[in-house]
C-alpha cells in the first residue's frame, strides 16, 4: 500500500519536471496540473512494471508525455483545438502567465500543428516510442540527448524512431494528413531521418 | 521556466538532464558531466537558478502533502479496471478444453461403434478339447495365478449374468457363445496354445458364411466343425469364419466341438447356442486337420484314447499339467503357433466339410454321447455407455480406460488378457467360478496416457492362468494383423474371445 510519505517524496522530487513537461505539451496550466496528477496517479497504480529497473523521472517521463499526447488525441476528437486566445484567457497563477507569454512568443503554430499533428499520428504507439518521438521531432532533442535523458542506449533510440516512421507513415495514410510539416520542431518531420548531432534550434 | 520549458537546445545540456539535475535524480558520470557543464557555461547556472526558484514556487502551490493526500485517496478509492487481456487470454484454452470434453463425451456416448479403426478384427472364440497338453508350463507358474486377482476388480455376479442369460435381447446382443463339448478327445497337439482364426476377417465374410449356412439349410456349427475340422479352432462366427477359408485355426487344432448356433440368430456370436449334436468320436478324429507336430498330436491322442474309455463321472480328476522342463525359455523357442498355423492348415473342401457337418450334429447332443453337463462356455464383454451395458463385439475400438464388464462361463477360471503394441501380454484380471456360474471380471483398459493399444482375450480354462505364460505369437503390434495369443498352462479347454481394442 502506497503511503503518502511515499507519494510526496517522489512529487517534491519530480512533481515540478512533470508538471514542466505536460505545461509544455498542452499549454494549459490547469490542465497541466491535472495531467500531473494523472501521470503520478498511473505511476503509482503501475509500478510494478517499474520495478525499479530504471530511475523513477524516466518512467514518469514516459507516462507524463503520453497522458498529454492523450489529451491532446482528445482535445482533436472534441473539436478544441488549443489556441493561443485560450491560453490568454485561463486564468492562473504566475506560472501559467508565463507559460502563455512563452507559448504566444516562442512557440510558433507549426509547432502547435507538429504536436497535433503527431499526436494524432501516434495513436497505438506505446509509451517509449511516443515519448522517443515526441522529444525527437517536438523537442527537438538528438539522440544521443534523448538516449542519456531516458537512460537508454543509443541503438535502442533509433530503432524506435524507426518504428515512428513506419507507424507514421501507416497512419498518414488513413488519417489523411500531410507529413511531414513545414516547419515545427525544427522542421524535422518523421520523414527525416534522426539527426545524428545537434543542430541549431531556437 | 520558459527557458526551461522551450529548451535552450545550443546548451551541451538538455532540460530533461537538467530537470533530472535538479530532482537529484543523476549519479556518476552523468552527474559529473551535468556538474562540469554548468560550470563551464556561463548561462546554464543562471538558468539553473530559476529553474529551482520555479521549483520552490509550484511545490508552494501544489504542497507534496495536499498532492500525497489527494492520490492515496484516489488509489484507494479507483481500483486498478481490469485490463481486457487478463480475461480474453483466458479464452483459448477455456476453448480448447471444451472442445476436448465435447469430444470425450461424444466418443463415449456413440460407443465402440463409432470408432471405425478395429484395431483387432479376428474370430472371437475358441476352444481347446480338456485333454489337452500345454506346450510348457513354467515352474511355479500356477504358484504366481493368485497374484493375478491383484490387478483387476474381479466380481463375481452369478445372478447378473443369469439374468442377462434370461434376456434374449441383451443375451443376443451381448453374448459370444461357444459350446465346450461334454467329452472331447480330440487331439491335444498344441495344447495350451490357442490361436486365432484368419484375423484379417472382417464382418462381411461373416455374413456372408452365415448366409451360406442358412441358404443351406444347416446349423452354422456345422460350418464351425467344418471350420475346426480345416484347422480353426473357431466357434461361433470365428469357426464359420474358418470354415469359409480355410485358412484359419491353430496349430495342432483338436477336433473340437462344433458351435451350435440358431441358424435364424443374426449375430452367431450373440445367441446362446442350443446343445449340439456331439460327434462320435470317429468322425471327430477323421474331421480333424493334419496335425502340424506329431509329438503334441500323439500325446493328445493318447488322452484322448484314455479319456474316451471313460465317463466324465468316472474321469479322474484332470492332473495338473506338468511343467515343462524347458520353462518359459521353451516356449520361447518354439515356432511360433501362427506361422506353423498358417502353413500346415489344410484348405476346405467339401469333403471335409461334410465329414465336420456330421460332427457337428453328432457334438450338438451330449445325451448321445452319454457325457455330463459341461456348461455352456460363453462370453460376453459390455461398457457401461450412458448406465446401460453396450455389448462390445470382436474388432470394436473402445478408448482406453474404458471399464469393461466381461462376463463369462464355462469353466472353473475366466482370464482376461490384454495384449500391448508391443506384443506384451497383460493379464488384467482372472475369477474363479468352482460352481461353474457366470462370473464378471471387470477390467478397465490402460488409460489413455499409455498411447498403447490393446487386444482383449478372455480365456476360459478349467486351470487359473499361470502369469507370464501367454504370449502373442504373431504381430507384435496389435493393431498388425493377425494376432493370435499363445496360453500355456494347465489349462484342458479354452474360449479365447478376442476383442475390444483400446486406443
């Protein structure tokens, strides 16, 4: 049984990151905290396929990220679509207002329309894949960065964007979308192959 | 936290290292390369700063003990949903054991009938004169017969199988019946050793032999002396059988009584036979097939000549057979029964078929013979399918494990032997009937683990049958055809019936 000595160990520790990380893919601090909750939430009714083999900030990382795909998945089938007017209008705390100064000056809607877009190109994606993708083309990360964030090894990295690729493109297919995007997260869409080295971004 | 959340990607840092800087969630090299960055860059240590300001302000709005306390709630009050897989990976085998019961009720409803395979079709019945020699007794063989109750529910049940007599219904059906003669003297050649007749047989000939028997206007066991008088020591439908080829029967076939059977009765082997005709023992001679080893048939004859000069009452006591001195290993070493069986077995001819007709009549009737009451021998094996017996006839397949009843007549011990693939015989069970009652001997065929395949002999002697002494003398596999069963031992008649076969 989880104590919640337990539960606020590891929120005081990596509650911040996740939060930092769904507040970058949704763009709502609300929602952001909500995912939060959710990402601890399924951390904890799933750990035992944590086991401890890796550090608990990968494995929340993982469930962090694709909560938010998720929601992002959802937000696409409801018809509400994020807006930046959205964002102006939530009301929060300094955090969110800085969020949105962030998001309505550096975060450009290419790459709005590259998370979208992907998220609704990785549905049936399994998390480490998903996640894999999501700092690859949104982050912008490379993978030996995107390797040493999750603990993994270098090979596992890219046969996992190339799993992206063929589900992408299997997806593009039936979901109708042109991929990749101009612009976004670099512009690397999943028809790019993964940047061995890291490149200008911002 | 902007920075932080956009990623200041031309720092040799991510964010996600140095979020996990921050957390303390780095150690070693990582740690060291985190820790030589910062310092080395001149603006990573600002942006460190405020990521861990911004830290210290989201932990002040969201305090970990509101947050730990809201999630234990949660985990207590939703249980984890159950995953879909956890049921449907219950549905393949769930199905499958199904199916498998499906099937075993199935097959145990139909019956042996169902089973198209007979891994044994041969004749069912046939008998040994009561002066005949085994071929070799083994020491202390009759010593190890009380070792056979051990393995198998031996029951008697008299008034059971009196009962069934009394149906002629279930008596037709159920009943492989052959008449021991009261006086037989034929030739003891072979003694002990009993035989199949042709096994590869199958039903239609049968038929065809009793339409032959009935269009002639004479008693099947005509045929069977015919049959006998050729070399079969068939009675019933396995003697008609012989007598149709000619090809049947034993080695040293004695002139052994002809089976009387109703000619209208459609299964010969299902209707209790009437009292037959008992044939001189001239005709008997003359009917009997050439001998195929002149030692065992002189010694039969000697017996025979002794035994005819007396009356059953006055007949001593039939002495235990002697074992031979050669044992097992003799037995053994002698040729094997069908192959002397198939190459000395004299073809049928008319002739000999109408010298064995008269044997017959004369053998039907016991008074004329002035002989005593020698019970009728008769056979019969049920499975209990559904709790009603199901008669099993000579070739039928029963799955293994099957509980059969056999229930048997005629004289003082009935045995049930069961021959493996292998060829290894295996005596499931013995009774002994001092009164000459039918008793039952329930024997349940080796279950289906054993991936064996079984032939059934019931052998009815007037001697418990010694352990080991049975042997199969062709086919080592059973479902090889034929297959014929040797019996030593002290045995003056035999019925072998020879039938289901477990799979």
């Amino acid at each position: 049984m989880i104590t919640e000595a337990q539960v606020a160990e590891l929120y005081t520790r990596y509650g911040h990151a996740i939060f930092v990380r769904c507040l970058k893919l949704v763009g709502n601090e609300d929602e952001a905290r909500d995912l939060t909750q959710e990402t601890f939430f399924q951390f904890f009714r799933s750990r035992g396929r944590f086991e401890g083999r890796s550090s608990p900030f990968t494995f929340l990382y993982r469930i962090a990220t694709n909560v938010s795909v998720d929601r992002l998945r959802r937000r696409k089938t409801a018809g509400d679509q994020l807006s930046t007017s959205v964002l102006a209008e939530t009301p929060g705390s300094s955090l969110a207002r800085e969020a949105e100064r962030k998001m309505s000056s550096e975060r450009d809607p290419a790459t709005f329309d590259t998370i979208q877009t992907l998220a609704r190109l990785t549905t049936g994606l399994d998390d480490e894949t998903l996640t894999i993708a999501v700092m690859s083309h949104v982050d912008g990360l490379t993978q030996d960065e995107i390797a040493e964030a999750l603990d993994l090894s270098r090979r596992t990295i890219g046969k996992k964007l190339k799993r992206f690729l063929e589900h992408t493109r299997e997806r593009a297919g039936i979901e109708k979308v042109e991929w990749p995007l101009s612009g976004g997260a670099g512009g690397a869409g999943p028809e790019d192959e993964p940047r061995e080295g890291r490149k200008a971004h911002g | 936290m902007a920075e932080m959340t956009t990623g200041l990607t031309t720092t040799p840092v991510s964010d996600v290292m140095l979020a996990r800087y921050v957390a303390g969630d780095l150690s070693g090299e990582q740690l060291a390369r985190v820790e030589r960055a910062i310092g080395e860059t001149p603006g990573l240590a600002e942006r460190l700063e405020r990521m861990r300001s911004e830290r210290a302000e989201f932990l002040a709005s969201a305090p970990p003990h509101q947050f730990a306390h809201k999630m234990v709630t949660r985990l207590t009050v939703e249980r984890p949903a159950q995953p879909k897989w956890q049921i449907w990976w219950l549905l393949p085998p769930v199905t499958v054991a199904t199916a498998l019961l499906v099937g075993v009720v199935y097959q145990r409803a139909l019956g042996p009938q169902s089973l198209s395979r007979p891994a044994v079709t041969t004749d069912e019945a046939y008998q040994l004169p009561e002066d005949a020699k085994p071929i070799a007794a083994a020491p202390g063989a009759d010593a190890a017969a009380p070792d056979l109750r051990r393995e198998a529910d031996v029951v008697e049940k008299p008034a059971e199988a009196k009962a069934e007599a009394r149906d002629p219904a279930t008596a037709k059906a159920n009943t492989l019946a052959t008449r021991a003669p009261p006086k037989n003297k034929g030739a003891g050649g072979g003694g002990g050793g009993l035989a199949n007749a042709d096994a590869d047989k199958t039903s239609a000939p049968r038929r065809e032999d009793r339409e032959h028997a009935r269009k002639k206007d004479a008693p099947l066991g005509e045929l069977a002396a015919d049959g006998i008088s050729q070399g079969a020591y068939g009675a019933g439908r396995g003697a008609g059988e012989g007598a149709a080829t000619g090809k049947s029967g034993y080695a040293q076939p004695p002139p052994a009584k002809p089976v009387p059977v109703q000619p209208e009765s459609p299964p010969v082997w299902a209707a209790p036979p009437p009292p037959a005709p008992q044939p001189a023992p001239s005709e008997r001679r003359s009917a009997s097939p050439p001998a195929a080893s002149s030692t065992v048939e002189s010694e039969s004859r000697d017996r025979e000549a002794n035994a005819a000069t007396k009356t059953p009452a006055q007949r001593a006591p039939e002495p235990r057979p002697e074992p031979s001195s050669a044992g097992p290993s003799a037995d053994a070493a002698s040729p094997p029964p069908a192959k002397v069986m198939k190459d000395e077995a004299p073809k049928a001819d008319e002739k000999g078929r109408a010298r064995a007709s008269e044997s017959a009549k004369a053998a039907s009737s016991p008074a004329d013979d002035g002989g005593d009451e020698v019970p009728a021998t008769s056979v019969s094996i049920n499975r209990d399918v559904g709790g009603r017996p199901r008669a099993l006839s000579s070739g039928d397949v029963v799955p293994s494990a099957t509980l059969l009843k056999v229930v048997a007549q005629g004289g003082r011990y009935i045995t049930v032997i069961g021959v493996r693939r292998d060829g290894v015989p295996h005596v499931y069970g013995q009774a002994e009937s001092p009164t000459g009652q039918p008793v039952t001997v329930q024997v349940r065929l080796r279950p289906a683990s054993s991936r064996v395949s079984e032939a059934l002999f019931v052998v009815v002697g007037d001697a418990p049958m010694p352990s080991g002494k049975a042997q199969v003398s062709s086919g080592k596999d059973a479902a090889q055809l034929p297959l014929r069963l040797t019996v030593a031992g002290a045995q003056r008649r035999y019925v072998v019936i020879m039938s289901a076969s477990a799979d």
